[in-house]
C-alpha cells in the first residue's frame, strides 16, 4: 500500500509544506479523486505523532500513512465520499479533531475578484476580510486577502498557536487573492495573515479588510459578525432623501470622541479612561439638541494605533476602533443619534496611511498600496504614505471603504481628510521630491479620476448622504460635477475664510481697518463652490490656543466681545456652518487628546454667556430662512456697506425665498462703540433688533436697540432710506422688517 501512496505524491509540492513557501496547498492537500474510483487525501498536521480520518457517512476511524515529516496520506475506495474530519494525536498525548478546510473549494466568487481587480467592486468588504458562513452545513470563517506577489500566506491566530503552517490559504488564480475557509472557528477569534514574501522575509500583517482589531497597542484582528444589528431609522433615511442640500441647514459639531467627556474611573488615566459608544450616545445627544446643532462630525473613528494621530493615521479602515466598544455598540450609536435627529458625519483619510509594520504599509514584501518610488510614495512632513491611485484594486480598497461607512453604517456625509494632498504631486514637497505627471504637471491625473469616480458612485448608492472635501487651495470645481470636469464632492470646507477670518480677528481693533479685505474677500469667490464655513480642531492646537486665546484685548470684557462678535459673523454669513467642541463655550487651554473638555469652564459665567450665546445663534440659524434657503444663491446676500475699512464697519442683507424673511447684519469690529449710526435700507418702515452680540444678557456692555427702529428718507450707502442704530464696542447686530409704520 505504502508503494502505490509513494507513485501518488508530488514530493516537491511536499517540500513546499514542509518550507511553507506554497501559494496553493489545496493543489496538494484535501481530498482528490484518482483512477480506479478512489480518493487520495492528504494532510499535513505540524508536529503530530499519528492522524486518522473518520467520514461523517461512515464514522469509521482510518488511519493514514506518515508519507514524510508533519505529512499523511490514505487512499481509499469510492469518490464523493461526503465531509471528514482530521484525528491528529501528539507526543504529549493530547489529540485534535478537526474538519479538514482543504476539502472545501474556492470560497470567494471569481466574478467578483475580477471585479476588484478592475477597480469596480465596490463591496469587495463583503468578500475579502473575515466572514462567518456556513459551507456544506459546517459553520466557520471564510478569509480573504490580497496579496499578489506573496510566496505564501496563512491565517495564523489563538485556534493554530499562531503557526503559520497550519492554515496557508490558497491563491486563487491570477487575481492576487488568497483565501481559506476555516471550519469551527466562530466570532471573537484574534487573527492576522502570516506572509511570507519573497526574499524570505516572514511579517504578520493585520487583516486590511477587518471589522473589529484589538485595542492598541495589540493589534490583531478579530473575526465578528456585524450583520446582526437591528436598525430603526428607516424613517431618518427616507426623510434625508427628500432633502435638497442647497436649502437645508447645517450647523455641524465637530467632536473628538475619546476627549468630548471622560468617566472617571478608580486607578484609571484620564487618557485612558473612555465612554463606549453606547455609553456617550444620548450624553452627546442631549447636548447637540440643547445646542441646536443639526449634526455632528467625529474625527476619525476607524482603528488607529497612536492617539496622537487622532485618527487620521488609520490602519484598520473597516473598523470601528475598539477604545470605544464594538461594531455593533458603533452601529448604536449612530441608529441613537438618528433617532434624536441628528445627523452624523464621518472623517475619512484616503490621502494617506502610517508606516506600521502590521499595517498595509509593503504588504506583501511589495508597495502594493502606496507607489514604490518615494517621490509619489511618501509624505516627508508627516512621515506617512501615499496610495497608489492608478492601481485599480487601490481604487476599489477605497471607494468601497467610503461607500461602506455609509450603506453599512448609516453615516449621512463623509467628510474626506487633506483633498489637497491628494491633488498635488509636489504637495509638501521640494523640488526633487516629486515626479511631475504625463503631462509635466504637478496634478495628479490619477487621484482626480479617483475622486470623480468615488463621487459618483457615492451619489449613486447612498441615498442621500454627502460626500465632504477638505480641500485647502483653490482648485477649481471641487463641488462641480465630474461630468464637466469637477470633482464632485457635494461641499468643500472654507479653508481660505477660516484663515482669512481668524487673522483678522486676531488683529488689535486699531489694525483692522488695515486688514478689512480679510473681513470681505470670501464674498468675492463664496458661490464659486458650495462652502462649509469652519472653526475646526485644526484652529485649536499645535500651539495655535483656543478661540478665546486668539481674541485680542486689554481685558476679558472686549475679548469675550470679540468671540462673539466672530460667531455672529460666521453664523450669518453665507455657507453651511462646523465648530469643533469647547469653542461654543472656549475654555482658555488649548485642546488635548488626553484631557476632557475644559467643562467647569462653564462655572465661570464669561464662558456660560458665550455657551448660552452660540446656542441662540444656532436656534437663529435654523429658524431663520434667510441664513439658510438661499445659501448657494448669489441672489441670498447683498452688502449692504463693504468699505467702511477706517472705522472697521461693515454690513449686510441675507435673503430667503420670501421679501419678509429678509435680515439686516451690522457689523462693528473696532472697540470704539457708536451712540448713533446710519445704514442705507431698500424699505421705508420699521425695523427690529432680533439679536445683538453686545446685549447684557450674554456678557455684553448692553449697547442693544431695544425699540423698534424708524426709517428715514435719507439717502445713506446707495439707498434712499436710511436707519439709526446704536453700536456697541466689537458687536454685531441683527435685524429684520416688520414692515411699513402703521
């Protein structure tokens, strides 16, 4: 018997097991079927003294032939024989019984695979990855990976002691895929792929496609499930399809949710004490509608190594991080803020990922992610690495990532990190650092197709929700569409105003009125794109300090008007509106991942005034139609006075669909208040103050125009009719027409 088993072994596929070096095992091990009726199965069990095998038809115990060292093989009579298991017993006397994953074939569908290699599948998450199923009535995991230029790759985890010979998965033919389904494995498993790439390197790589990995600083991957979540916010979505993005509100809050509040837990950190998802869902909530806003925005929430990074260096895009709970207490979270109305959008980081040797960075021994040469391959400022957006499995990697967060998830925008990083070859770069495009160009043709053709499937799939661009230069077209060669992002956040705006009102008053083109350029280019106007986290740290701290001032009286004064602005000048928490109440310190939120700020009443201030301009915005229908509209703003630049004075109408919804904005920005000060109106009649930056009851010096205003037929500013208000030191105030005087 043992002769003809010898005539049957391919010794050199034998080798390979023994070497571990073999991209197909299933080409060698499992059952086979052979002339004269009968199957050839062969095993190879590290370390075993002697392995039986035992049908499930049968229940007959059979013992193999030890063909060579770890190896067994039996023949035996008849073909489709049905399932078995593998018997293995071991020198210290224990035994191991198993089904065999080599009997079962290709689990992954090659359609699909073609489809990935393509760079159209845009649910390859659902292929690729760990995945419970059921094959042949036997329960376990399938896993799938990418890895076209491995000479081996294996599933190591707790259920192999970590051993990479136990489990190599079989590439599937010219697709770079490897897969392997492991029978009896379940949910909760820690796993990573054991790669052995050419050169004979051996690296552990964490699973690109995983939905749950270990919180740092471990960081395998760990099968689940996260099909069984129930939502319940049908209702949300439908509602969010009907609404038109032009003439909706949107007052976002950003937070960071690991430092929003902390728990104070006994012998615990503060930097390492955190609310699970579920934990600070209806926390957030109650504050976000007691605020008003409408969304939020949270900073990263995929898994990601160093808190530091705040999540913009991501190594588990798939997965929710694991500081804050599991997918499921993720998908909670959001199902909770949606049924309080919130809407809630996600930061995403396709420009870049980090170096960690377990992440994608030369994942299989070759730059399959990022671009191998590093001119096009690196970020030398922020030590990170660029995709390679022509390699259309790269493309597919992200854009069903992106897509994945919203169908899977629910999140109703996704808010793309560093656009511009994207866009430009030399970005951040010397000259010498980059390689121009086909062209000589500094554009890069292959992250601009990418971005055309992720929007556009976006817009496609997801029912409503937007797509976000941080895009920091003035690259036209971000939010026009890729049919007439835009990008296609749905808003773009105002970065030249937000820098703008800040410096001017960092300015000693006495500077501004050499400075007032900060104050007025974003209306030349505002409807040249569809804005997000934002006082983000990028304001608040590396030494930048917090709002309050940029507000200048002989005294906290002038610099808390000057705060309030800048939210006015921004909450009446047009675009869609972001601040990052704490600056609706800004505490004095600088913001910190570590810490919470400098809430007992809110015990002094300077920082509840700017709390209780924010919170009605929201409750304004809102409400207010004017602020809002015509956004997007150069017929929703008109100035009113853009070059009083001496006295630091401007002013302004916003307009909505109808006549009456129409407000008045006057702006002073100088510390010199004004008893009386003539603005040009287009109506004769009165007019009355709705809200006031300077009024007492927000911390203000109380300079409000409490009665009602009468026009006068008075020319001023261009306008036949004229009104008299009074202005307060660095205020700025609101009106609106009740009509002619009765």
């Amino acid at each position: 018997m043992k002769e003809n088993l010898n005539d049957l072994m391919n010794w050199a596929d034998i080798e390979g097991l023994q070497y571990a070096d073999i991209d197909c095992p299933r080409c060698t091990l499992g059952p086979s079927e052979r002339k004269g009726k009968k199957t050839l199965i062969q095993v190879f069990v590290p370390d075993a003294t002697s392995v039986s095998v035992r049908f499930d038809k049968e229940k007959k115990l059979l013992p193999m032939e030890k063909m060579d060292e770890n190896f067994f093989a039996l023949l035996v009579s008849g073909t489709n024989k049905g399932l078995y298991h593998v018997i293995a017993e071991f020198e210290d006397g224990s035994t191991s019984t198993y089904y065999d994953p080599y009997q079962f074939d290709n689990v992954l569908p090659i359609e699909e695979l073609k489809k990935f290699n393509a760079g159209v599948n845009y649910e390859i998450y659902k292929y690729l990855g760990a995945h419970p199923a059921e094959i042949q009535g036997v329960k376990g995991i399938t896993f799938g990976v990418w890895a076209p230029f491995a000479e081996r790759v294996s599933v190591v985890g707790d259920f192999n002691q970590w051993d990479g010979r136990r489990h190599m998965m079989n590439k599937i033919d010219d697709t770079g895929v490897f897969e392997l389904f492991i029978p009896e494995i379940s949910t909760g498993e820690l796993y990573k792929y054991e790669i052995r790439q050419y050169g004979e390197k051996v690296v552990l790589k964490a699973d690109p496609y995983a939905f749950l990995a270990q919180k740092r600083p471990e960081n395998a991957s760990i099968t689940t499930d996260i099909s069984g979540f129930q939502w319940t916010d049908e209702k949300w979505i439908k509602e969010r399809e009907k609404k038109k993005l032009e003439s909706t509100p949107m007052s976002i809050y950003e937070v960071h949710l690991g430092s929003w509040k902390k728990p104070e837990i006994e012998g615990v950190e503060e930097k390492e004490s955190f609310y699970t998802y579920r934990e600070i869902a209806p926390l957030l909530a109650e504050y976000v509608l007691d605020m008003h806003y409408t969304h939020i925005e949270l900073m990263p929430v995929m898994e990601h190594p160093f808190d530091g990074s705040w999540g913009y260096q991501v190594t588990g895009y798939y997965a929710p991080t694991s500081r804050y709970g599991n997918p499921e207490d993720f998908a909670y979270f959001m199902d909770y803020m949606h049924s309080k109305g919130i809407g809630v959008i996600l930061d995403w980081v396709p420009a870049h990922f980090p170096k960690d040797e377990f992440g994608l960075a030369r994942f299989d021994g070759t730059c399959l992610y990022e671009h191998q040469d590093p001119r096009q391959g690196e970020h030398p400022h922020w030590g990170t690495l660029i995709y390679n957006y022509a390699r259309p499995e790269v493309k597919s990697f992200l854009t069903a990532n992106a897509l994945f967060w919203a169908e899977q998830y629910h999140a109703d925008a996704i808010r793309m990190d560093a656009v511009a990083s994207m866009l430009y070859l030399d970005y951040g770069k010397n000259d010498g650092e980059w390689v121009a495009n086909m062209y000589g160009g500094h554009e890069n043709l292959d992250a601009i197709a990418f971005l055309q053709q992720l929007n556009t499937q976006f817009k496609k799939r997801t029912r409503g929700a937007l797509i976000i661009a941080e895009e920091s230069t003035a690259w036209p077209k971000v939010t026009g569409s890729p049919e007439e060669d835009g990008l296609g992002f749905d808003l773009k956040w105002n970065m030249g105003w937000m820098n703008d705006f800040t410096n001017y009102m960092k300015c000693d008053p006495y500077y501004r009125r050499d400075n007032y083109n900060l104050l007025t350029f974003s209306m030349v280019y505002a409807y040249s794109e569809n804005f997000i106007l934002v006082l983000s986290h990028d304001e608040v740290v590396h030494g930048k300090g917090s709002m309050i701290g940029k507000m200048p001032g002989a005294d906290e009286d002038i610099r808390f008007s000057n705060l309030r004064a800048a939210y006015t602005f921004m909450f009446t000048h047009p675009g869609k509106k972001l601040l990052f928490m704490g600056q609706d109440f800004s505490g004095y310190r600088e913001w910190s991942e570590e810490r919470e939120l400098d809430w007992r700020s809110l015990l002094d009443e300077k920082h509840k005034f700017v709390q209780n201030y924010v919170r009605e301009l929201n409750r304004l915005y809102t409400e207010e139609p004017a602020l809002y229908e015509l956004d997007q509209s150069p017929e929703g703003f008109e100035w009113i006075n853009c070059s009083t630049h001496e006295k630091s004075i401007c002013a302004f109408m916003r307009k909505g669909k109808k006549p009456e919804d129409t407000l008045y904005v006057f702006c002073n920005f100088d510390t010199v208040p004004h008893a009386r000060y003539k603005f040009g109106v287009p109506e004769a009649g009165q007019y009355r103050e709705i809200l006031n930056s300077d009024d007492d009851s927000f911390g203000g010096f109380g300079m409000v125009n409490s009665k009602t205003v009468l026009s006068k037929p008075e020319e001023c500013d261009g306008r036949e009719h004229t009104i008299s208000i009074k202005m307060g030191p660095v205020s700025v105030s609101v009106f609106k027409y009740e009509g002619p005087v009765k």
